[in-house]
C-alpha cells in the first residue's frame, strides 16, 4: 500500500523535535506541516488540513489532551499519534479513548514511526472503502442517505419504517424544501413494494386540464390531441407507491375525481368505459396548510381525511441544530467525489454562518448554497467569503447598525443582484452612476469572486 503523499502535521514545542521528525517524513515523500503549540496547529487547521498529526503530550500552555480534544471535534477524519516521554505513558493511553489512533514513546526509530503511519493510512483507506460500501447499499434501499440526528428527525425516521410496512395513505407536510419527496422515497423504498415502481406526480405543475388524464390516463380519441391510448400515473404505479406531489394545488373537480378513486381503488380512463383497479400506495405531500384550506372550503374535508390518515410533518431547516452541519458537510462530500477539486471542509467561521442562518429554503437552499461556495472556492477550505451573498451578509449586518454600514450593505448588495452592472443599480438606487462610483470608492467594495 502506496502511504506516500500524506499530509501529517507535527505539533511538538521543541524544535529540534520538529526538525528531526519533518525530515524522516520529507525523506518518506511525505508532505509536512510544522506547529510550535496547540494553538498554532488549530490555527493551521483552518486553511489546510492534515491525515494525520504527530501530538505531543506535554506543551505549555495548551496540552496534547486539549488539542486532541479539539482536533476531535472539530477535523474527525485527521488521525492523531500521540508522542509521549515513558514518564507519561498512562496519559497517553488515556489519550487513546479519547481518540487518538495510536502513541510513541520519545525517542523512537524512524521505523517504528513508518510503521504507524502505514497502519493508519490502511486504516484510513479502509474506513473511504467502507464508507462507499455502505452507501451503495443505502442508495439501493434504505433511508441512511437521509441526513437527520436531532430528535425530531430520528422521530420522523422511526415513524417511516413503521408506517413502512403498512398500505396506509400518509401525508407529508413541511415548507418547500424540507425534503418531503426524499422521506416519500424512504417509505417506499422500506416497504415490500420496492421493487415495484414509485411514480411521482406533481400536480402543481400540471395545468388543471391534464390532471385528470395524467392521473388517469385516456383512450385513443377521447380528447383534441388524444391521438393514442395512454396509460395514467395510478396504473403505472400499480403494485407500487403513487407520490401525489403538492396536492394543495388540486382543483375542486380533481380533488372530487380522487376522492372517488381513493373510496374504490377504481376508476375508468378518459373516454374510457371499463373500470381498471389497481393496487397503489398513496404518499401525498404539500407544503401548505391543509387545514386552513379546508376552514376556508378551498380543499375537500373528506378528502384531506383519506390523505391525513397517517401525517408525518417534516421540521424546517433551521429548527434542526446541528443538522445544519452534517448537512452541509454530506453536501460538499458529495460535491467532491463527483470532481478532482481537493476540498477539505469548512472553515469554523463558515459553519458558525452556515448554522446561524435562517435556510427559508431549507436543506434545498442549503445544497444550493454549498455548490456554490465548491464552485467559487480556490483552496481547499471553503471560507465564509465563499458563501452566498445572502447568506453572509447576515453576519456583516450584525457588525454595525450605523447608518454607514447599512448604506454599504445595501449598495453592496444592489450591485450582486444585478451583477454589478452599474447603470441598472443606478437605476434601482435611485441615484447617478457617478455618485454609485464615489460610493463604491469611498467604501472600497468589491466585486465578489
Ligand atoms: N435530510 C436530508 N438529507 C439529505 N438530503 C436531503 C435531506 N432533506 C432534503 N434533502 C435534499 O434536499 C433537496 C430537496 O428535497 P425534496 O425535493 O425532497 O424537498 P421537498 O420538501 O419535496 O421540496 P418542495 O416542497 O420544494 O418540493 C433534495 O435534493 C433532497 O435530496
Ligand atoms: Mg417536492
């Protein structure tokens, strides 16, 4: 196994440990990066990250203990050596349930370092080929690919794989973006219909008109431009699921038709006169309020109780926590494997954005906004300038509530929706391009890259 090429990060405060250790690893073809102090190392960590970090236990300051714990949470995927005098072997096999991979006690032999380092790298590669393991087998069936640790979510989990197993028709609720089309996907793929089609239909989309024959298909002649027979979405999905997308949208003659076919699992196509039957999970899903739809007479009562027989409502983004991050993180993971582009994380000050906005879109928003920031970024840490205008300039708000900052901001931010064509921002700031130009220069913005 080819170990040449890692990165490791030696993090000791004596130099000539540094030194000594940077040259056995330079001479391996390894790539180093030297830190004096814990601290020193973290901050390194923000711009560039290691695989592996040789630790000293004993430093001023800021121990190995600290930095490890750190290091931890912060850059899980790095794999950390502890570096020890024999005094202090015991704190460094506490180390190790602390985390670390694995310790030497100083002064050690070039080899037996080349050997860690080898075990570690095996154990890395492991891990990636475990990981692309797993998720080809959940991408065939299950609902892992589903990113969801907060409690609700774990609910929402526990709820698909016991309602799984049942036909019954369940309504997924939640604003646009929440990801209610993946959890009707989830149940589907968790039921004994998975080998059976799972059709969506989204009848926002659908002009009132086609509804009812994209539903139910038509005979040949039935209508102008019914030039042949077509099969409807409920008998494509027979034996399988029929996710009904946006069902507020329905209009009342289609919400009448479904009824009818949800009360008799019947129903005859367009022009058509024998009944066709067919054995069809429905899964529904809007992102309005049914209820107030039904106390204002704009949907059917009696069909929202068929729909709402078992309800699953989807959280917004931002009420997830922590969500936030594995979110983004799984995204830009993503991003990654599908190009060369060497993308490491986010900075700490990216995800501090990233956790404190408000995601209207939610997780579509987030997904949007991380492809963003991996097509902008030019390093290897995406940093909170990489992030969507919008997004970012929440925080630059916060900064100052002057009149000045907030005539910058808003400047700033006429210019990117524009795409800094000066004359349109003119227009729309109500002032002179000239002026626009002095205001530019006086507050030094500057285009974003
Ligand atoms: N928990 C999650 N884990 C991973 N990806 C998610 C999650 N939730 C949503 N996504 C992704 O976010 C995007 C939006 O999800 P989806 O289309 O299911 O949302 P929706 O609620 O149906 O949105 P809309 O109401 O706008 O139709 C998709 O690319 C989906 O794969
Ligand atoms: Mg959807």
């Amino acid at each position: 196994m080819d170990t040449v090429g890692t990165r490791i990060m030696i993090v000791d405060d004596e130099e000539i440990v540094r030194v000594s250790l940077g040259n056995w690893l330079k001479e391996d073809g390894h790539e180093v990066m030297l830190a004096a102090s814990g601290l020193e190392a973290l901050q390194m960590l923000e711009d560039r990250i290691c695989d592996i970090m040789l630790l000293d236990l004993k430093m001023p300051r800021m121990s190995g203990l600290e930095v490890l714990a750190k290091v931890k949470t912060s850059k899980p995927g790095i794999q950390v050596l502890m570096m020890t005098a024999y005094a202090s072997v015991e704190t460094a096999v506490d180390a190790m349930q602390k985390g670390a991979y694995d310790y030497l006690v100083k002064p050690f032999e070039p080899e037996e370092l080349k050997i860690l380092i080898k075990r570690v790298m095996e154990k890395q590669a492991l891990q990636q080929e475990n990981v692309a393991l797993k998720q080809r087998i959940e991408d065939a069936f299950g609902t892992d690919e589903i990113v969801g640790e907060c409690p609700a979510m774990k609910t929402i989990f526990q709820l698909v794989r016991d309602v799984a197993a049942s036909n019954s028709t369940v309504l997924i609720t939640g604003e646009s973006g929440t990801g209610k089309e993946l959890i009707a996907k989830a149940i589907h793929a968790n039921s004994d219909r998975k080998y059976m089609p799972f059709v969506p239909v989204s009848l926002g989309a659908l002009p009132e008109t086609l509804v009812e024959s994209e539903l139910f298909g038509h005979q040949k002649g039935a209508f102008t431009g019914a030039t042949y027979a077509r099969r409807g979405r409920f008998e494509l999905a027979d034996g399988g699921t029929l996710f009904l997308d946006e069902i507020g949208d329905l209009s009342p003659k289609a919400q009448v038709d479904l009824l009818r076919v949800l009360q008799e699992s019947k129903f005859t196509r367009i022009g058509g006169t024998r009944e066709v039957s067919v054995d069809v999970r429905i899964v529904a899903a809007t992102n309005r309020d049914l209820r107030q739809m039904v106390k204002e007479g704009q949907f059917r009562e009696d069909l929202f109780y068929r729909f709402n027989v078992v309800s699953i409502e989807l959280p917004p983004l931002r009420e997830r926590g922590d969500d936030i991050v594995l979110l983004a993180q799984r995204f830009l993971r993503e991003f990654a494997s599908k190009t060369n582009k060497p993308i490491k994380g986010f900075s700490n000050e990216a995800l501090a954005i990233i956790r404190g906005y408000d995601w209207p879109g939610n997780v579509r928003e987030l997904e949007n906004a991380v492809e963003r920031a991996f097509v902008v970024v030019k390093g290897e840490v995406i940093k909170s300038n990489h992030l969507p205008f919008n997004i970012r300039s929440r925080e630059e708000q916060a900064d100052s509530r002057s009149l000045k900052a907030v005539e910058k901001h808003h400047i700033r931010r006429v210019l990117a929706e524009t795409g800094w064509n000066i004359s349109q921002a003119a227009k729309a700031l109500e002032i002179d391009r000239v002026t626009l130009y002095n205001k530019i220069k006086k507050y030094d913005i500057q285009e974003e890259t």
